[in-house]
C-alpha cells in the first residue's frame, strides 16, 4: 500500500477541489454527494493508516475531512486516536471523548479512552470513565476489566480483585481477565490463588504463557516457604518461554528461581537477556549486580549498580513529568 505521503497519491488534491465545490454550491446534490463519498474514502484510508501505525498520514487525512465527517463517531474516535499516537494531548482527548459522547455503547471507543488516560497516568479519571462505562453496560467484560485495571493502576487492588473475580466466575474463558487478576495475587503474595489461577487458565488455553507464568511464579513463591520444590517452578517458567521467548516478567522470575537453586551462571545468563529485552529493567540490573559482587567481578558489579541508580533517578523524573501534566489539565485550557 501506497504510504500517503503526497496529496495526489492519496486522493487529497481530488478531495480538496470536491471541498472547494461543494462549499461554492452547497445545495447541489451531485457535488455534495461526491464531496461526501471522496471524504468516507479518505476516513477509510486513514483507518488503514492507523492499523499499520501510520499515524502521521491519518491524521493529515482525518483534518482534512472534518468539516463533513465531525459528527461521525468513528471519524472522532480516528482522528482522536491519530493526535493521541502523535503526542497530541489535548486535541487527542477532545475527540476522544467526543467520540464515546456520540455513541456511549462503544466498547472500543471506551477502551481508547482509557488507553489515552492510562499513557498519561490520570488514573482517577480513567477510573470515574469506567465506572460510568461498567454502569451502562453492566453486561460488557470489557468494561468491567478496564475498570479494574484502572483500580489497579490507583493501588485499590482489593476492589479490582473482587471485581476480577466476579467476572471470571460469569466469564470464565474471559482470557485477558486472568493476567489482571494474577496481577492481584502477585502483589498480595499470594502464591496459592497464583497457582490456582494459573492453572484453570491452562485448562482454558494451554497455549497462553500467562498460564504458566503464573503457576510458575507462584510456585517460586511457595517454594521460598518450603511449600512446593523450586524445580517445578523452573519447568512452569521455561514453558511460559517456550510459548512466549520475550516475556521479559518470566525471564526475570526464572533468573531469580536459578539464583535461589545456586545456579548463578545461569542466573546471570537469564538476566542479560532480560535486560536485552528491557534496558531499564531496575531490578533485573540490581541482581545482575548482586550476582557479579559475589562471583568477584568488581568492575561488572559497579557498572550494574550504575545502571540501576540511572534507572531510578529516570522514574523519579517520570514523577514529576505526571505532575506537570496534571497541572496543565487544571488550567482548563484544552478543547471542551
């Protein structure tokens, strides 16, 4: 597919004359007609656009066709979500919401929404979103997931473990739901509800690694109390690998199931390529230092201690990113 980066390849120039025509003839039905079927092509286009990441060639597309297609809801969502991936904030959000506004069931539109607030940690307004949403449409997973995650995201896991857990019960094949609520048992340490989660997820899908992950995890967890042997641990966490090699959270885990069974050359070998897929992976460089100091190697042990402390220093920075942009929000100043 062509990559829209000139007005004749996309059909813009022939949009723009239509436009031209249509504004000098309003009233004529065969101008407004080809005005109207030339601006739903181009909103085509730019959807297209979106779904192979061209976020730049959409949104060009989607300004232009706003004075016939601003009261499409899937024109708004588009040209919402075009801004929002160009770091766009405030006309993102505007037509964001402007798109949920004109059809409020929308479950996709929703989750947009709470994708946007979530990138720019306003998680009390995600949360007052999917509360509204998760009234609506009491029916929708969707919404009463995206509502506990953003449960989540303020730290009220309590409430969005119960909420997981009455959804899970009415939809038990609800895949997406148990990585959120193992997300739960994990903060809680509780490795036995992991384990039990884990695997009815198996049994659901035995392809999906979060199964695994979580069996695995939670076995590590149990067996730090002398509950359950490491080795199953190990087997659960290179099965989540086997099914997903980039899962950076089960490499992690697994480098810290081998350090625990004094396996510390493989130990190291797991952490590297845990880093190799996280750079900024904060604890993963403290072990990895750990890891160094005790075999002797000084000079490796400095450095990951380094990357460490850089690593913090940047999410305390991130801190104050949020901080601005909450007070820019209560100026009032973006589109209402």
């Amino acid at each position: 597919m062509a990559s829209g980066g000139s007005d004749s390849s996309d059909g813009l120039e022939t949009y723009r004359k239509l436009d031209e025509a249509q504004r000098l003839k309003p009233r004529e039905a065969v101008a407004t007609k080809a005005w109207l079927d030339e601006a739903a092509r181009l909103a085509t286009l730019a959807a297209s656009h979106i779904e192979h990441r061209r976020y730049a060639e959409a949104a060009k597309l989607l300004r232009a066709t706003e004075r016939p297609l601003s009261h499409a809801p899937s024109w708004n969502n588009l040209r919402g979500y075009a801004e929002f991936k160009l770091s766009n904030p405030k006309p993102a959000l505007h037509y964001l919401q402007r798109a949920l506004q004109l059809e409020p069931q929308n479950e996709d539109y929703l989750l947009d929404v709470g994708e946007f607030l979530g990138h720019h940690r306003a998680h009390i307004e995600a949360v007052r979103v999917f509360e509204v949403a998760a009234k609506r449409m009491p029916q929708s997973p969707r919404a009463t997931l995206g509502l506990a995650v953003s449960y989540i995201l303020l730290n009220r896991r309590d409430e969005a473990q119960r909420l997981l857990e009455v959804l899970l019960t009415a939809h038990p094949r609800f895949e997406a739901a148990y990585k959120a609520l193992g997300e739960c048992y994990e903060d809680a340490a509780n490795a036995n509800r992991m384990v039990e989660l884990g695997k009815a997820l198996q049994q659901i899908n035995p392809q999906n690694p979060q199964g695994w992950y979580l069996e695995g995890a939670g076995l590590l967890q149990e067996g730090r109390t002398g509950r359950s042997p490491v080795d199953a641990a190990m087997i659960a966490l290179r099965k989540t690998l086997q099914l997903d090699a980039s899962n950076v959270r089960a490499r992690f885990v697994l480098a810290k199931v081998l350090q625990e069974a004094g396996a510390d050359d493989l130990a190291i070998t797991e952490l590297k390529q845990t880093l190799a897929l996280d750079p900024e992976h904060e604890r993963a460089h403290y072990v990895l230092a750990r890891l160094y100091q005790k075999k002797g190697d000084t000079e490796r042990a400095r450095s990951e201690f380094a990357k460490h402390k850089t690593v913090i220093e940047r999410d305390r920075n991130m801190e104050y990113r949020r901080l601005l942009i909450s007070i820019a929000d209560d100026r009032g100043s973006g589109p209402q």
